[in-house]
C-alpha cells in the first residue's frame, strides 16, 4: 500500500477560487464599458463641471470595492475546510490578499480606460488634459480605497481578535444592527471609502478653483502618494493582525452564526415579491430569497440608476437592449437557487420537478417587472413602440428562455445577462 499523501500541498489547487475563472471576462468588460461611459460623460461636459464630476464619477467605480474586501478579509471563502485540511489563518490571509489585488486590477482598467479612450477621442490639449486629470483622480481614489479598506477591516480584525472593547460594545446598538462581536468589521468599509476620497477631492478642488495649477506632473503624484500610502498602510495592518488573526476569524465566524437581536424575527417576502393565493413550495422559495438576499430590490435600483446616469438620452434601439437585457439580469438571477440548498430541500420534501420550475418561473416574474417598472419610469420619453418591445423581449430573456436552455448554459445565464446588459449600457452610452 502506498502511504497517504500529505493534505497540505493539495489545499491550494483542491479548492474553488473566490473570484470565478468566469467572472474575471465579466467584470472586465464591465469596467471598460463604465470606463467608456465616464469618458463620453467628461467628453459631453462643460470644462467648469468636470471635476465635480470626475469625483462622483470616482465614488462610483470605488463603491464596490470595500463591500468586496469585506467578504473576502472577514469571511474568506471556504475557510472551515481549508483549516481542517491544515492552512493557517496567515495563509488564508495571503490567499485573500492576492483576490483583493486582482478585484483591483480590474477596478483600475476604469481609469486606463478613460485615459485611454480620452486621448483618441479629443483633439484639443484642454480636453486631454482633463481627461488627464480625471484618470488620475480615479485612480487614486481606487488606490486609496483598497489599501485604506484592507488597513481598516485588518484594524477591526484586530479589534475583534482582542475581545472588543467598551467602545465598540456601545456603538454596536447592543447588537441590534449585526453581531455585538464584529461591530468594528460594519464601520471599517465605509470609513475607509471616506478616508479614500479626501485626497483626490482636494485635487478636484484645486482643479475647480485653477486648473493650471492641478498639472499632470501633479495628478501623476497624487498617483504615486496614493499608491504608496495604500500600500504601507496595508502592509503594516498584515504585519499587526497577523498574531490575532485566528482569534479574529473564528469570532468573526461565531458572530454571524449565533442570534442577534435583529434575527429573531428574520425578513418575510415582501408584497411584489408573493404570489397570493400562492402554493406552499412558492412562497419557500420567494421566502429563501428574501433571507439569501435581504436587499432584493437594491440590484435594479443600481442598474437602473447606472444606465439613467450615463445614458439618459440614448438612441431608440440602445433603449430596447437596455431594458431587455436589465430585465433577463433580474429574472435570470433566480437560476441562482437551483444550485443552492433551497431546491434540493424542495425536492426532498417531495415537491416534483414542474412544480419547481414553475415556482421559479413565478419568481423570475416577481423579480422582473419592478425592474422593468423602474427602467419605464427613467426611460418615459422613449418611443412607446420600443418601450413595449423592451418589455416583452426582457420578460422572454428573463422567465421564458432559462426554461429551454441546457443546464450548463443555465448555471452561466446569470452572468451572460450581466455581460450583455454591460454591453447595451456601453453601446447606449456612445450613441445618445
């Protein structure tokens, strides 16, 4: 018999990545096509305004960058196996690291593309120094957001891996608002977002009041200041944490395993979302939802808004690819349960196949129209015509179409929604 293999060098190739190999095409592609919206933004607007506008523009791309590190820092994928299978919480932390820097490589191809784009498209000096400027005040905020963010939530860790403290203890609301435990690791991302946002508001300010005074060699410093400071504060947080950092995740686990106060009465489907008179199986999975997703009604709000904020007049045929693809992305998302536990447990309870799908057929149907509602209301002054052909083709792409597809096709739907509606929003962007 041949002895065993160690366990340790398999951990590492053994496990799923946090970031899907899948995603990465995705996400690219989604931050150029915001990348080519923010330019043609700049582009249409007035010298004065831009740099009010490159700092909302920045906010924007940086957003999801701290609700990133939080998931990835705090809670890092698959982190009871790895430690069974002998990984050391350092590790696991380093494994985490190298996700972040990928999450922000592909955050910074938003100000390459704009300096990018910006250069090939403006003819005048004034224009391209703009576009100079503004990628330069993104890149920074990127910067600043993801070394500030993993200096903060390493902060908390540490705070959490200590037992806590009376401060904390009282801002945490008794544990009203999340687990008493991790109340610093709530605060941490949103702290460092603000803190990240200073300096290039600083540099917008002195472009608002004297452009010649914000000059390139003065955005290329920013750049580097901002690059620099990230980086020690990041790297002095990995070295403080790193004796604690077991402690840290194992509270940080416990936390979101035990009760709080919120949970005892844990969220109902909302109205829109049921179905009455409704089967027992449906309002299970309009229920499962609700408590995998709380904020159900945040995605469409968010695409909505994107697509509203940078492209508010496009031509008739962008509009109908915007809403149609917008509407698949919100029904397309509940393919999302069928590889979960939620249908499993349907099925074990002896709910048959047909009656599934239809359920999640109803539930692709609750999740779409507030989304097509949200997209009519933004894009009222569109064609009728085109309005309704939006409709019908995102009902079809969003409830109908996963029902004939293969199941290989169906687990990536989700994301082949998400990629053409990048597409549509950059293509509408160009065209109004």
């Amino acid at each position: 018999m041949s002895p065993a293999r160690p366990l340790q060098p398999q951990v590492s190739s053994a496990l799923v990545r946090p970031l899907p190999r899948g995603l990465v095409p995705v996400l690219g592609v989604l931050a150029l096509g915001f990348a080519f919206g923010a330019m043609r933004l700049l582009a249409n607007a007035e010298s004065a305004v831009r740099p009010d506008l490159a700092l909302k523009l920045t906010f924007v791309a940086a957003l999801p960058l701290p609700l990133g590190l939080l998931g990835l820092l705090t809670t890092p994928p698959h982190a009871g196996v790895r430690r069974m299978l002998g990984e050391s919480a350092p590790a696991q932390l380093d494994r985490s690291l190298r996700s972040v820097g990928l999450w922000l490589g592909l955050a910074l191809l938003v100000p390459a593309g704009v300096a990018a784009m910006g250069y090939g498209h403006t003819a005048t000096s004034e224009a391209s120094h703009d576009f100079a400027r503004a990628s330069a005040v993104m890149a920074s905020g990127l910067l600043l957001t993801a070394g500030l963010g993993v200096a903060g939530l390493l902060a908390a860790l540490d705070v959490v891996g200590r037992g806590g403290n009376a401060v904390w203890s009282a801002v945490s609301g008794g544990g009203a608002f999340g687990p008493a435990q991790a109340a610093p690791l709530l605060y941490a991302p949103a702290l460092a977002l603000i803190a990240a946002l200073v300096p290039p508001a600083l540099f917008c300010a002195v472009w608002g009041a004297k452009a010649s005074l914000a000059s390139l060699d003065l955005g290329l410093g920013l750049v580097v200041f901002s690059a620099v400071a990230a980086g020690l504060a990041a790297r002095r947080q990995v070295r403080a944490v790193r004796p604690r950092l077991q402690d840290a995740l194992l509270a940080t686990e416990e936390a979101h395993a035990v009760r709080f106060a919120e949970s005892r009465h844990l969220p109902e489907p909302p109205a829109w979302l049921r179905w009455s008179p409704a089967p027992a199986h449906a309002r299970f999975l309009a229920r499962s939802w609700v408590r995998q997703a709380p904020a159900v009604w945040l995605g469409p709000v968010v695409l909505v808004g994107l697509a509203w904020l940078l492209a508010p007049r496009p031509a008739p045929w962008p509009v109908l690819l915007l809403g149609a693809t917008l509407a698949g992305r919100s029904g397309a998302r509940v393919l999302e349960l069928e590889r979960g536990a939620t249908v499993a447990a349907l099925s074990w309870l002896g709910t048959s196949a047909p009656a599934v799908t239809k359920s999640l057929r109803m539930l692709a149907f609750a999740l779409t129209w507030p989304a097509l509602l949200l997209f009519v209301l933004a894009y009222r002054q569109a064609p009728p015509g085109v309005l309704f052909g939006a409709l019908a083709l995102g009902l079809g792409l969003g409830t109908l179409l996963p029902a004939l597809l293969a199941p290989g096709l169906r687990a990536v739907w989700p994301r082949l929604t998400l990629l053409a509606y990048g597409i549509a929003l950059a293509a509408a962007t160009a065209l109004q």
